[in-house]
C-alpha cells in the first residue's frame, strides 16, 4: 500500500463548475490507477448520492473502477450533504445510500423553498430535488455567474423569510432567527454555484471522519494524506486529519478565495484552478507513485 490517502471535494478539483460533470479525461484514469494501487479515496461533497452516482461513479466505472476496487486493499469511499448522507464504493459501483434522517428538514420546510425557487427564480436557477438530508438550489448552466450572484443574494433573503416564518431556527450571514434562542440549528450556506441550507450539524470535518472511520475498518490507514477542495470550508478536511495526528496539507484549486492560514502546508498549484488545477495534481502523484501513465 503506498503511503498516501486522498480527500476530494466534487464540484471543483474534480468535476467542472461550468458543465457540472468530470470534464479532463485524465482525472478518471488517474483517480481509477490511484485506487488500484490501493490509495484509499474519498469523496466528500455537498453533492447529493444520486450526483455523485451518475456523474463521478459511472465514468469511473466505464474506465475500469470495478476491477481496480476489486485489488487487496483498495478503498474508495462517498461522503454525500457534508455529511448527511454516506455510501461505500466497491467493485459493484455505489452502494446504497444512507441518510442521517436527524438533521433533515420538515417536507413543510422543503416544500416552501421549492415552491419560492418554482414561483420567483426558476430564470436564474432551479431545485435540486435528489438532496435527502439538506435543501440545495443551483445556478442554471445557462445562467451567467453575475446574473446568478444577484438574484442568489435575493433567493437567500426571501428563503430566510420563508423559512423563519415556519419556525425554523436559522442563521444566515449576520442574521439569525428573531425568536432563536441557544443553537440555532439551521443555516444558509452559499456557494459559487448554489446556495444550501443545512443542519449546523454538518461539515466537511465531519465528512472527513466518517470516511476515516471507513477507511480503519478495512486496513491500516496511510499516514499521509492529501485533502483537495475550492472553498474555505474544504479546509476542514485537513484540520480533522490534522488533528487526528496524521500528516496532511491541503491542496486548494481556488486561492482567489482567500488562502487560510494552517498547522499544516496548503498547496496552491501555480496558475492553474479548479478541475485543470485537479488534473495536474492527480498527475503528479500518479508519477509519484510511479503509476504509469
């Protein structure tokens, strides 16, 4: 087993933020050579299971994921909703979902924030009806990044309107539920390209240990490990190994967003960003490891 373990955000280091799917061949290749080599690798994503299914797994699989997780000691393992739904990776594909039903919301809560995207935004974005533990809605692809960015804000303002009106306990930038009181246990969490609203409950340290937790059950875990993401809040990731006492830096795809100051080394890669900055880091540890091409 080499000694290296990876965590990955999606939507970034992995799949495009424009076209929403694994756009560079080579990530399939050098993620699927990675595995067969035994680096465990996890997904830890706000994406839902059923995204990460059809548009990481199956390419993966049609590139020979079956057969390389079918290799002693291969480890691949998703982490879907920051955490608020899980699924193993094997030879067979992914495996069933399972969702943490404690921070989902109310189908009365759901209902509202689809009705308001339905009625006052489907021209900028639309409702992402596979999330099972959160409540997500994404920007249109045919929608341009500054038109998006406006009518986000506006989203945001009227779903916390929404949904305190039902009694949700809410926090959103520097505003919070009028009648909340202790832990408020909801909040509003933007993106690039959506905007969740999720439990308080879930983040990517959490995603992170959970994979650990996986990865532990099935062998001895490397003692160095790369986490790979596009947000400040990827770098949760690394703290939790850090914590953990293992080695760890981070590898952030888009420094524009402010470098975090760490413990442990962060890693930008030269100009590149997002999936081409993904890319490139796959191919480097792919001839690391000496992989092969």
């Amino acid at each position: 087993m080499h000694n290296l373990g990876l965590l990955f955000d999606v939507d970034g280091p992995i799949a495009s933020p424009v076209t929403r799917t694994i756009a560079i061949r080579s990530i399939v290749t050098d993620l699927v050579a990675m595995a067969a080599a035994g680096v465990p690798i996890a997904f830890i994503t706000g994406r839902s299971g059923d995204f990460i299914r059809h548009q990481v797994v199956t390419p993966l699989c049609d590139a020979g994921l079956g057969e390389a997780l079918e290799q002693r000691g291969a480890r691949m393992f998703g982490v879907f909703e920051k955490g608020g739904a899980w699924a193993p990776i094997t030879g067979d594909g992914m495996g069933e979902v399972t969702v943490n039903e404690t921070v989902a919301f109310t189908p009365e809560a759901v209902d509202a924030v689809r009705s308001l995207v339905r009625d006052r935004f489907a021209d900028t974005m639309f409702f992402d009806e596979t999330k099972r533990a959160m409540i997500s809605v994404e920007q249109r692809t045919d929608v341009d990044a500054a038109t998006y960015a406006e009518a986000q804000s506006r989203f945001q303002d009227a779903a916390f309107e929404a949904l305190t009106g039902l009694g949700v306990g809410l926090r959103y930038a520097s505003r919070v539920s009028p009648d909340a009181s202790g832990e408020v246990p909801y909040r509003i969490d933007p993106t690039i390209i959506s905007t969740d609203i999720e439990s308080v409950l879930l983040d990517k340290d959490r995603g992170a240990q959970r994979a650990f937790d996986y990865f532990a059950a099935r062998g001895p875990l490397p003692r160095r490990w790369r986490s790979i993401g596009d947000s400040r809040s990827d770098y949760k990731m690394a703290d939790y190994v850090h914590d953990a006492g293992y080695e760890v830096a981070h590898v952030d795809v888009r420094p524009s967003d402010g470098v975090l100051e760490r413990p442990y080394q962060v890693i930008t890669i030269g100009d590149a960003i997002h999936d081409d900055a993904g890319a490139e880091f796959l191919a480097h540890w792919r001839r690391e490891l000496g992989l092969g091409e």
